[in-house]
C-alpha cells in the first residue's frame, strides 16, 4: 500500500516592506512521503518571499517537469520559476529557457556549496537565474514551527525576514550566491 501525502494547512500573513506587498492568503499543502518537513517550511518561505496572488505552489516532486512554485501569465507563459535543492544542469537550463526569471533555492550545508562551486560557472552564464542559500541551521528552525494547521506571520526589511508562527519565530537571512 502506498504512503499517502500528509495535508498542512496555513495562513500566511505577508508584510513585505521592501516591495509594499501586503498579502494574507490561506494555503492548503500536500507533504509528499518523501519530502521533509524542513523542504514543506522552505516552500513556504519561499512563497513569502516572493509573495505574489498569482504565485502558486504546484504539484512539485510529484510532477518532474514543474518546480516547486511558480507564477503564469495568462497566456500560460512561466513569469517565475521556483525550484528548492541542486537540481542538475538540464533542470536549469529548461527552467532558464522556459521563464521569464529562476530562483533556486539551495539547501544543505555539506552538498550546496559543492553543487555551487559544480555550477557556478554555467549558472551565471543564465542572465535570468538566480541563487539563494539557505543553511540547515535555519532549516532546522523552520522545521520547529511546522504543525498540521499553522498561522505564520512574514515580516521583509531589507535583506532580512523574520518569521512567526505563534510563539515560535525565525530569523531568515538567504545569502545569495548569484542574482
């Protein structure tokens, strides 16, 4: 028999002070048996980050050829393209050639500086590809707040966020290697 995704559900206040967006939207997640806690909170923090109405979190590791949020004109054009991990050079550049702008989200301290120093040279030959590093201290943070129904509150200043789910909070400073 096989494992079925685990439902999440959260309310997500958003108060971007650096763009002026001011979002809160209700968001229902599927925990694929083979995604970690720590990936489900990434996802949602990149949600935060770059929160927008039309970004939506997509099927993600159940459907290979989509990432892992995006946002789609109305022509069905791919305006971003949200991956989480190291995807490999041929994820990259189909992601590259297929929207408008990329942001991977790297992950995991031992694996992504290598991934990075692996790609470096041809992600940065994408002018619309871009890098952000989070590290597994921070991981581990997000993944404390994680409970099946969540109300997270993301405040943006600057280079930094911070991030609240009752009384638990987080500081996130993504370093980016590549914008």
């Amino acid at each position: 028999m096989a494992l079925k995704a685990t439902i999440y559900k959260a309310q997500f206040n958003v108060a971007d002070l650096d763009r002026h967006v001011y979002l809160d939207q209700s968001h229902t997640l599927a925990c694929h048996p083979s995604e970690t806690l720590q990936r489900l909170m990434l996802r949602l923090v990149m949600w935060g980050l770059n929160a927008d109405e039309s970004l939506q979190f997509t099927k993600g590791l159940c459907e290979a050829d989509e990432p892992a949020l995006w946002t789609k004109s109305l022509t069905d054009d791919v305006e971003l393209w949200i991956d989480l991990g190291l995807p490999d050079e041929k994820r990259i550049k189909k992601a590259a050639h297929k929207a408008d702008k990329v942001i991977i989200a790297a992950y995991g301290d031992n694996a992504a500086p290598v991934w990075w120093q692996q790609n470096k040279s041809k992600i940065t030959q994408f002018g619309n590809v871009s890098v952000v590093f989070f590290d597994d201290a921070t991981l581990a943070q997000l993944e404390a707040m994680v409970e099946r129904t969540m109300q997270l509150q993301l405040t943006i200043e600057g280079e930094q966020g911070w991030l609240s789910a009752g009384e638990k909070s987080c500081t996130l400073t993504p370093e980016w290697w590549h914008r």
